[in-house]
C-alpha cells in the first residue's frame, strides 16, 4: 500500500459517526484515473515556489529527476511486493524526463505507472486468496524476509509467487499464535487482502497527485510536503485548539497505521496504553463489536474509524513498539475525550535525591511544548497563557520550597513556538542573543532576549533525547552556550529547519477548484555560537548511554536531510555556571549508571526494541517461532520487573495468555511515575552539579555510592559544545 510520505494526521477531532460504511471512501475505475486541470496549476506554483523560495537551492535536473522516481516508486511499493522487473525496467524510460514533465506540468507518465500498480496489486491479491483457501503446514524450517526496502526487485512471476507464499504462511502464523482459529484465520486474511485491493481502487486522482509531488518535495529536503486539499483540512484541525479522539498523531507506513506521537493530555496519553511506534491493526468502533482489521487501510479511512463521539468506547488492537513481526497483538479500550490543555501545558514536580547521609530536593519543569495563546494575547487578555508564563511561576513556586537545582525537561518536546524559545531562555540569562535565522536569500535574522534580570540563577540541567526538537534544540543550545546549565540526556533529533506554509489557492487566478497547501523550508536556526542545529542536533555535555543506534535517530536518519553548517558566531557573555568539574561528572555518572540495575534493565529493554527493528527475517517454522516469541515475552517481564524491585515495587507475572492485555506488564496507574529512571538520574547529575557549583574544592565522589569493580560505560564527551 502506497506510504502517502509524510502524511500525518490527528486523531483528535469533533465527534463524527463512525459508521464502517461512512469511513470508507467510494473506489475509482482505472478509466476515471488522470491529472486533473488542477493539478497542472498546483504543479506550476508548486515548482515555482520550490525553485524561489526554498532554502536549499535545488536543480530541477535529470540527476533530482532520478531521486523522484525513485521515490515514487518506494512510496507505490516500499516492499517490492507487487512490481516486477520488467515493469521498473521499462518505467526507467520516464526516470530522467520527470523534471521535464514537472516543468510542462505533464503528469500522464505519473498516472500510468500507478494504473500498472493497481493492477499489478489487484492479480497477486486475487493469487494470495487462492492461497488461503489451499490451507498452510507449518513444519517446513524456512524463512519470510518481510523488510524488503534494499531487495531487489522480482524477476519473474513465479519468483513474485513465491514471495507471496510466504508472505501469507507469515500473516496466517502470527493469528495462529495470538490463538485464532483456521477458519477465523481464513477469514480474516480474506478480508484483509480483499481490503488492501478495495483501498487501492480508493486512490482517486487527488491521491495519486499527492503521493507523486511528495515524491518530488522529499527529494529536496524530508520537511517540504504537499497537502492535498483534503489532508489540508485534516492539518488545520491538527493545529486547531478544539480537539477530541484519543489523542495521537498517526501515519503510514508500507501497510501499517503508526502512531507517530501520543498527545500530551489525551485519552490515549493518560491510559498509558499507547505509545509512539506502535502498529494499530484492528478497531473495534464499540464495546463488543467485532474487530475491523485495517492493515493495508488508507490513513484517513483509519483516522475516520477511530473518530467518535465524546464519551463512546474505540477499542484498538496494537503490535507494541519493538516488538518482532511473531508477537500477537494486544487489545486496548480508550474512551474518547476532550484534550485537557493544562495536560499539555508545562508542570512542575520535586525529587528527594540522596547526598551522602542527607537529601536534596531538586525541582523538575516537565515542558511538553513550547506554547501560546495567541489569540488571547491578540485580544489583549491580561492572563493569556504561555509556556513562559506558565514556568516563570513554577520556578517561583519551586525556588519558594527551597529546591537545590532545577531540571528542566524537554524529552519528547517537538518545538512550537520560536518566540516562546527565545523568551524562555531570558528566564535563566540576563539579556542578549539566543538564535540566529538565515533565510533562503542568505540574511540573518538574530533574536534576542532583551528583558534585563532573570528568573532562576540556581544550579540548572536541561534534560533532552532523541525526539527533542526544533524549538527545543534553541533553548538546550542557548542555555548550552551560554554555560548557564548542564544539558543531559541524549543528543537531539536535529532539526534546525524553518518551515512556511503556503495556501496555493491564493496565487492562483482562475480559482477553480482547490489546489491544497505547500509546507516548505525556508530558513536554518544557528546557534549564537554559529553552528546549526540541523542534523546534529545539540550533544549534551553529559550523554547518557542508550541502547538505540544514534545515526537511525532523528534527523541523521532521514533521506535528502539538510546538512551541518556554520556561520559566525554573534558576540555574547556567557555565564559563570561549574563546568571546572565536568570531567568528574561524566565519570560519576559513567559509575553511577554501570551498577544501577534499573538503568541497566532500561538500557536491555531499549537493545531489544533496536534488535527488532533491525531483524529483516522471521522464521516461518512455528515450533521455532514459539521458542522465540516465549522467550521474548519471559525476557521482556524480567526487564519490567527488574526496573520494579530496583523501586521496592512487587514483580508482575507474566500472565500465560499471549493475547491478554498484561502482555507487556504494563505496571498500575499508581507506579506509572516511579519507574522514570533516565529523570533519577538526571537528578542525580544536578545534585553533583550543584555541589561543584558550590564546592568547587570538594571531591564530588564524597557525595555518592561506592562505583562498582568493573565499571563499564561509553566514551566520554570532551566538550560542552559541537564545533
């Protein structure tokens, strides 16, 4: 099924029937499927802006002509399922004229290669039904290779066929192990297959111009994406105040619905029965209604699904993050709900951390995202809400109860406002420059904080990981080179672009039809220092260890991404924070975290999410593949439960049932709190932060545990800053 790239939704909306029959969308025949005069004037202002406008100036060449080609055809067919050889060999011919075509607005060649797709998918789905009517043995040792993104492609049919046998002895296997019935088994493949051909009849014309300029924009930077007339409308109720659903940003990808982000504040937040990468696969729209499987599935079909009501029940079935293509899949009931705002609004909390015989209270601000009530403050209202606002009281409040340092913690926190990050930052530093923005014509923009004073000049970390982005990154890197505090945690996700989004409706004469919207890049952040955020992100001068690669992570993992770059640095004062003792942090910390066994427990759990995602094979022999999925879900329970008597909490057993919902021990409600080790630990470096802040003589080992044997940890960061 087509990836539609970068197509994101929220499923946060106003209540709307949920009727199976209203979410799916009518199909198209073959004959119906061409450009649409629309669509030659969207591509005209598209390429327009692109080659004016964009920060990266691209040539609309033969050599980007290839890339786009390339990427049309992975988002059609991402696992090489359904293309022959043959059939790439002779949409080649086309490769090197897509910018001529993009030029002279021509998409005919587009539309025709996705006509052959549909056909294509409609024969091999008619073939793997046949299939399951035939019945599947399992005591064959042999293997499905489901990740196919660096195979090549079919040569021949039977070669294709045979890909397909095995595809569906997987799927038939994964329901036979989560307990399903052969009938049921037959059943619900049928109509899973004779959906993903009925989803693909969906694909109208608007879809296909979609998925082809997004194949045209990703090519240029992973930023810069088309919205169609209808996803536009799913991206302003995205950005709109007035949400209900369950609270989670999804996506597709190959044929699964990803849940992307989980909203801060939403029902599925608060459940913490959702989590970012897990794979939704079935909905029930009530109660006891029966399952709908909706792998394969388009994404606003998936999205019109899950809307309801306030107050109705949606139950979903999830693949958890991480877990191999032998799990089975867990059930979970969510009641939909107005978003809390003040979930999603900055918070405060106190930490009892050990110092030798004695404790010290370290405060920590939890900042989900940098906001504002715009409108409000448009209105004139004295009390409009901001993230700024919000911590300027915190701290008051935290410093009132006599904390000894003061965490402020962005994990997870995408960005937001640009003005909320600069006025943010002059809460820790007096005045001066914070970011620097150059545009795509070369100029720099510097802002700056300008309100002399500061809220909190205290011992300060900024703890960050790998999805702290964008406004994120210019406040960590602000605070960072100033010196005015320690930042924590992993290095950030790396996106130091700026994006504009353009309503091409506007710029178009004729008005007829809608043409949809164009988010593009226009500008980079550099630090006051004069690096960029972009693709590096900010490395802190503690790194924490992890157990996930850091090149799959963040920006450094995206195709076409902007590179690192520098410009002059702008002159500032920085503050005078300890960093004399920062070596013997890192050290402390390194010994610290190599003998704590629930950091360690964390660190297993984050090595096997990184093993299954890099596993390119299943076994298809299901006494093997029961071996290991057991052994999978007893490793797993350890780990929990491992984090669990490290906090003086009982252990969980692992409940016999594989499909249960306590399948991956998901802790009560009550522990939800007590198992963020990565936050402890953060205290714990403030704590030492704090005493060389204060002590610059005292041996920091005085204040901690004694360090293990053997200790084992990863290599040292020697600077606070990147350069």
């Amino acid at each position: 099924m087509s990836k539609l790239l970068l197509s994101l939704f929220f499923v946060v909306v106003t209540a709307l029937s949920t009727d199976v029959a209203q979410a799916l969308a009518p199909t198209v025949s073959i004959d119906q499927l061409a450009p649409q005069p629309e669509h030659r004037r969207a591509t005209r202002l598209i390429t327009h802006f692109i080659a004016n406008y964009h920060y990266k100036k691209a040539l609309l060449d033969d050599e980007l002509s290839q890339i786009i080609f390339d990427n049309y055809l992975e988002a059609l067919d991402p696992t090489k399922s359904y293309f022959l050889k043959a059939d790439v060999d002779e949409f080649s011919a086309f490769a090197k004229e897509l910018d001529d075509d993009l030029r002279n607005s021509d998409l005919r060649e587009v539309f025709d290669i996705f006509v052959r797709y549909r056909q294509r998918l409609e024969s091999r789905i008619g073939s793997a039904i046949a299939l399951l009517n035939a019945g599947m043995k399992f005591d064959v040792d042999e293997v499905f290779e489901f990740d196919r993104k660096d195979a090549r492609w079919a040569s021949s049919e039977a070669e294709l066929a045979e890909l397909w046998r095995k595809r569906v002895k997987n799927d038939w296997l994964s329901l036979r192990l989560s307990g399903k019935k052969n009938s049921d088994i037959v059943t619900t493949l049928t109509k899973r297959y004779e959906g993903l051909t009925r989803q693909t009849a969906q694909f109208n014309n608007e879809d296909i111009f979609q998925t082809f300029i997004n194949a045209y924009t990703t090519a240029i930077d992973p930023h810069t994406a088309y919205f169609s007339p209808r996803t536009s409308e799913n991206f302003k109720i995205r950005m709109s105040l007035s949400l209900e659903g369950i609270g989670a940003i999804l996506q597709s990808d190959n044929e699964y619905t990803v849940v992307r982000e989980v909203v801060r504040g939403g029902p599925a937040g608060l459940s913490g029965k959702l989590h970012a990468n897990d794979r939704i696969v079935g909905i029930g729209t009530g109660e006891k209604e029966e399952f709908t499987d909706v792998i394969g599935w388009r994404l606003d079909d998936v999205v019109d699904l899950i809307r309801g009501p306030k107050g109705s029940t949606v139950r979903l079935q999830i693949l958890p993050k991480g877990a191999g293509p032998a799990a089975a899949p867990r059930e979970i009931s969510l009641v939909r709900n107005t978003i809390q705002l003040d979930e999603q609004a900055a918070q405060k909390k106190i930490l009892d951390v050990a110092n030798g015989s004695t404790k010290v209270k370290i405060g920590v601000v939890e900042i989900p995202t940098f906001y504002m009530d715009f409108e409000a403050r448009m209105k004139g209202e004295e009390n409009y809400r901001s993230t700024t606002r919000d911590v300027r009281k915190l701290i008051t409040e935290l410093v009132n109860e006599k904390v000894t340092g003061i965490i402020v913690d962005l994990r997870a926190n995408g960005g937001g406002s640009l003005s909320e990050a600069t006025e943010l930052t002059g809460l820790f530093i007096d005045t001066g420059p914070v970011v620097q923005v150059r545009n795509s014509q070369g100029r720099v923009q510097l802002e700056r904080d300008s309100e002399t004073g500061v809220a909190y000049d205290g011992p300060l970390a900024v703890l960050v990981d790998r999805n702290s982005a964008s406004a994120s990154e210019i406040f960590a890197a602000a605070i960072q080179d100033y010196r005015r505090g320690m930042i924590v945690g992993e290095a950030t996700f790396g996106k130091g672009t700026v994006q504009n989004l353009v309503d091409l409706n506007r710029f178009d004469d004729k008005a007829n039809g809608k043409l949809g919207q164009l988010k593009a890049t226009i500008a980079q952040f550099f630090r006051v220092e004069g690096d960029s955020t972009q693709h590096r992100g900010v490395i802190p001068d503690v790194t924490f260890p992890s157990g996930f690669s850091t090149e799959e992570q963040g920006e450094r993992a995206l195709k076409h991404a902007l590179p690192f770059a520098h410009i002059a640095a702008v002159s500032f004062t920085p503050s005078h924070a300890g960093f004399a003792a920062l070596d013997s942090i890192r050290e402390l910390h390194a010994n610290r975290v190599a003998s704590d066994k629930a950091y360690q427990a964390l660190l297993a759990q984050e090595r096997a999410v990184q093993k299954a995602a890099d596993t390119k094979v299943v076994s298809l022999l299901e006494a093997k593949r029961k071996i290991e999925y057991e052994r999978t879900r007893r490793e797993q329970n350890e780990r929990e439960n491992e984090i669990r008597r490290a906090h003086g909490l009982d252990p969980i057993a692992l409940n016999d049932k594989p499909s249960d919902e306590t399948d991956d021990v998901v802790p009560p409600e009550d522990d939800k709190d007590k198992f963020d080790v990565v936050l402890e630990e953060a205290a714990n470096v403030l704590r030492d932060f704090a005493v060389a802040d204060s002590q610059p003589t005292q041996r920091l080992a005085d204040v901690e545990q004694p360090r293990p044997a053997n200790p084992t940890a990863p290599p040292l960061q020697q600077g606070t800053q990147v350069h």
